[in-house]
C-alpha cells in the first residue's frame, strides 16, 4: 500500500494518505483537485511530474482521456503520433501552451501553413478545371449550413462555409454564394457547378447560367440515384404496390427491435451485427433498409421461434407494429420471396449510387453505367415484362432531369472506353459495344 499512497501524494499533494472516508467525500475532494489544477500549476511543479516507468506514463495519459472526456479514436490519429515524438524530443523542462496560444496564435500559424500547401493545388486549376461544389447540412441545434468546394483532379478544397440559419435559402441566396466561389476561385477554370436536385439549386444554376454560359451545371449524381430508389418505393402504380408494402414492413420490423428495449435485448443474444441502425438522410436507404433485414433473415427467423421471445411482454411499443405481426411477418415465405426480387432490380441502382458517392472523379463513366443499369433491370425483371417497363420508365424520367449534353461529352472523351478490353466485351443483354462517339443515343446529342 506503501507505493499507492506515494503515487496519492504525488497526483493529488503532499497530504494524501489512505484512510476511510465515504464515497460522497472522495468525490467532492477529487472534483475539487480537478477544479484547482491549472497549466500555470502543472508548470510551475513540473518536476513533480517526472515519471520513470512506462505504466505510469501509459497511466497519466489515459487519464488524460477519461478526466476530458476524449474519443478513444484520437489515439489513432497520425497527429497524435506527431504530438507525442515533438514532446519527447522538446528542450528540458518545456511546457504546454496555454488554451489561449492554442486558439490564436497556433491556430493562426497553422492555418498559414495550410494555405502554403494548397498553392500547389490552384496552380492546376487552370490546366485541369475546377469544379464547384456544395452541400448544405445540419446540426444538432437545427443550424443549417452551406459548405462550398472547389474540386479539380481529384483534390477538393474548401473555399466557403456559410451559416445560413438566418437565411431564405432561396435561388438567388445559393446563386449569390456560388458566384462569388466562382470569382474566387477564376470564372475561366470553371468547368461546371455540382449541387442537391432541390428546386431552389436549379433556380440558382438558371441565374449562373445568365452570367457564366460556359459553366454546366449537374444534379448530384448519388442524391439523383436515391430519389429514383425513393420513386419505386413510393410509387403509386398498381404493379409496385408490393414494394411499398415490404418496405414498410421492414421498416416496420426495425423500428419495433430498436424502440422496444427488451425486443432489442432478444435481438442482440441472436445477432452480433449492429445493422438495424440506418441513418434517415443517407442515400440509398430504401435499398439499405432491404439489404439489411434480408442479410438478417436467419436470425430474425430463430428469435421469434427463440423462448426469450415468447416470454417478451406484449405491451404497447413505440412501433406502429405488434409483437404478434412481427412475428407473422418474419415467418411468412412470402415476405421473403418478394424482398429477394425486389432487391435483385434494386442493385443495379445501388450499384452505380455507391459509385457515385465517392470522392473520385466519375463523370465520364455515369453514362456508360446509367446505359447497363438498364440492361441489368431488364435481365433481373426477364419475367415480368410489364414491371421491367415501370422501373426503366422512373431511371428514364430521373435521368432525362440529369444534364446529359455534359455526361455523354465525357464518356466519349474517356479513353477506356476504347480501348480492346471494353469493344470486345458485351453489354448486360450480350450486344456488343460500340465507341461512345459512334454509339446512336450519345450522337444524337
């Protein structure tokens, strides 16, 4: 006990020794501790602070995380490396910079030197284009914000972040904001603008367009992708109305396993995937949603046939659904089979969403893929001509929205597509492939 109370009187003063004293005590005696310390102390003791082994090295910095409350994950961070080694081969008897330095004169030298590396990159935008960029988001506090981009060659950089909280986020706002990217960034090396599919967007490309002719302006590619996906699920046509209602279901499904705390408490003794969590806003969801509980069926099936199950109270839940229809549900062939198809015409979109939600310059090859998804729905809806059809109509009508003169410029100015590989190969229906400028929609254009 010796060494542990040394190691008291060194953390918490000279006057720490081991005795018996309530738990309330303890606590208000370290919150105050905690309270007095400060930098000016830690540096004026500093030699108290000499510690010789390892695990107490180990010790101080964990404790270090516990007593502020930081993500475990920053220990993975390269800076955090940085920090360390700069610290161990600092002069003797350095000490930390105070919360003041740190949010002024350091954040200041950094940002200098950030600026100093991205020179290179705008020295290419003029020979490689740029393209601008936006997004809007939210936060907790129902703040609503607008980051600006400028992307060229794979490298994005951003220009502006605008709180728009105050704002009507209207056309002439988001025009407003992107002109001036625009004239920072130099009119001449802008190649196109790349925004939401919202209506207030494209009012504003109508305004950029007046005064910058030369500048496309293309609908986010994914965001395009996940309406369409959205347009199947929510369609109103007779022969997708089993969609709708399997999708529901497996929302339905979901919700009830995560907003009943014991229903969720069965799940996890069954399933060691985390996969009911599906965030509302991120692209795709419908399929993700799907996806998921397919990829769960095994499970679900042996937690509704499990004796925890059974023994669950059959209260009012947070979900729209009962304890019995869930059960029902995830029994039912049927429920199965229908998720199984609907996933199989599902995936080409899927597929060409993940694609495009990436950070990696994809323009030229979105039309050669909007061209095969239609082949693979064909292949996937081979026996339901009529329903084939539909689903093809709605990837026509989104894609028809898209600015298609851009997209088919780049496919034919990109060179895999003539290469040997690419004209030997067959498309999804067995045709052959022709050359993008000789190909009969994309001369048309």
């Amino acid at each position: 006990m010796k060494m542990e109370e040394d190691e008291a009187r060194r953390i918490f003063g000279g006057s720490a020794r081991r005795t018996s004293v309530s738990s309330a005590l303890v606590v208000r005696q370290v919150d105050k501790i905690a309270t007095c310390i400060s930098v000016d102390k830690v540096n004026e003791n500093c030699d108290m602070y000499k510690i010789s082994s390892k695990d107490k090295v180990d010790g101080a910095i964990a404790r270090f995380f516990y007593g502020n409350g930081i993500p475990f994950n920053v220990a993975k961070s390269p800076f955090w490396v940085d920090m360390v080694r700069a610290i161990n081969g600092a002069p003797k008897g350095y000490g930390p910079p105070s919360s003041e330095k740190i949010k002024t004169a350091l954040l200041d030298k950094e940002k200098t030197k950030a600026d100093q590396a991205l020179i290179f990159i705008k020295q290419q935008w003029p020979t490689y284009g740029v393209s601008i960029v936006s997004d809007g988001w939210g936060n907790m506090k129902d703040e609503s914000f607008m980051k600006i981009m400028a992307v060229s060659e794979g490298k994005a950089m951003l220009i502006s972040g605008i709180d728009c909280s105050g704002d009507d986020i209207s056309g002439e706002f988001i025009a407003e904001s992107l002109l001036r990217a625009i004239e920072s960034v130099g009119a001449y090396g802008v190649v196109q603008i790349l925004t939401d599919n919202i209506p207030s967007c494209k009012a504003a490309d109508k305004i950029i367009e007046t005064a910058y002719p030369h500048i496309f302006w293309s609908g986010c590619m994914a965001h395009t992708l996940s309406l369409l996906l959205k347009d199947v699920v929510k369609s109103t046509n007779a022969a997708l109305d089993f969609v709708s209602k399997c999708y529901q279901q497996a929302k339905g499904i979901m919700n009830y396993i995560k907003n009943h705390s014991s229903s969720f408490h069965v799940f996890r003794k069954f399933s060691a995937l985390n996969a009911l969590q599906v965030k509302k806003r991120r692209y795709g969801q419908h399929f993700v949603v799907i996806e998921r509980i397919l990829r769960l069926k095994s499970d679900l099936i042996n937690m509704v046939l499990s004796e925890e199950w059974d023994r669950l109270k059959k209260g009012r839940s947070k979900s729209s659904m009962e304890h019995e229809e869930v059960r029902k549900i995830i029994l039912n062939d049927n429920f199965w089979k229908k998720l199984k198809i609907i996933l199989t015409f599902m995936k080409p979109i899927w597929d060409v969403l993940h694609f495009c939600d990436s950070d990696k310059a994809c323009v030229g090859e979105i039309y050669q893929r909007m061209d095969d998804m239609l082949g693979y729905i064909k292949l996937a809806l081979d026996e339901n001509t009529d329903l084939c059809e539909i689903v093809q109509g709605f990837v026509v009508e989104r894609w028809e929205k898209m600015d298609i003169p851009l997209h088919s410029l780049a496919c034919v100015l990109t060179p895999y597509y003539y290469s040997d590989y690419w004209l030997t190969s067959l498309n999804p229906c067995g045709e052959k492939r022709n050359k993008p400028h000789s190909d009969p929609d994309v001369h048309k254009i």
